[in-house]
C-alpha cells in the first residue's frame, strides 16, 4: 500500500535545471509531481534531463494544460501555496497538506490564486533584507522533507 505522500506541482516553471533537479526530489520520495503549462524550456531539454540524471522513469509526473482542474481535486484546507508574501511560515502547516504548489521562479504565483486562497499561503523565512528569494528547488526541498518528517515518514 502506497503511503499518502505530499504532492508538488510547479507553477508555469521556467528554468530546466531547478525543474530536473525538483523532479529528482520527487522520484526519490516517491511523491508526485505536477508541471503546470507553459513552460520555459521544452521537456527535451538536456539541462532538465540532465538535472534529474537517470530518474526519470521513476518519477510520478503529471502535466496540466492549466492549474484549476488540478486544485479542483484537493479540498482547499488540503492544499498549501508557497510565496514570499504568504504571512505565516511554513512550519504552521499541519501535516496534512497534500498538495504542495510553487510559483514560477521570477515572478511567483499569479494573484488571483492569492485572492482566491489567501488562508492557504505560507513563506520560508529569510533573514536578509537584501535576498529576495530562495532558488526554487531549495524550497520545494525543504518543504517536502519537512512534510515527511512531520507524517513521520523518517
């Protein structure tokens, strides 16, 4: 029996490597991805394939043509929303969420999913003024694995 594993799904991503190595991640967790078109590289893209090395047939992957009828299959209070201007950090997230969902790398999630799930929005900290994000696979990282930790996966 397969254990209820979080789920990612990537936003409109726009940089192959972060999507190769995020779905690295995601094989060796054995969750399950969701890409979210249009995307900025084709999925031929040697920096994508190389990212991900030869995982790629163990990854659970998912394309969607837009992100709705994705989020229609979650209860809401299922699903978390990653930005930098989500008010509560991610370590108020109860195990529960099965859908985790992270923008693109420049310009984050659009707004209407903001206005639509704003209670649903969380951030990883940062202590720099001056940073303005964290690299996008380092996020899906740290959230994931904080997801397992807390269903007691490890």
């Amino acid at each position: 029996m397969r254990v209820n594993y979080p789920q990612v799904c990537l936003f409109q991503p726009e940089i192959p490597q972060n999507t190769g190595t995020i779905g690295r991640l995601v094989a060796a967790t054995q969750s399950r991805l969701h890409l979210v078109r249009p995307f900025g590289f084709s999925t031929e893209d040697k920096n994508l394939r190389r990212a991900g090395l030869d995982y790629w047939p163990y990854l659970d992957l998912e394309i969607h043509d837009s992100i709705q009828p994705l989020l229609d299959l979650f209860p809401t209070k299922k699903i978390a929303f990653f930005s930098k201007y989500g008010e509560k950090p991610y370590t108020q997230m109860d195990c529960e969420k099965d859908l985790l969902v992270f923008g693109r790398e420049t310009s984050g999630l659009p707004d209407d999913l903001w206005n639509r799930y704003e209670e649903c929005f969380y951030q990883i900290p940062m202590f720099h003024s001056e940073v303005r994000s964290l690299n996008l696979a380092n996020s899906v990282s740290i959230v994931l694995y904080d997801q397992l930790h807390r269903r007691g996966l490890f």
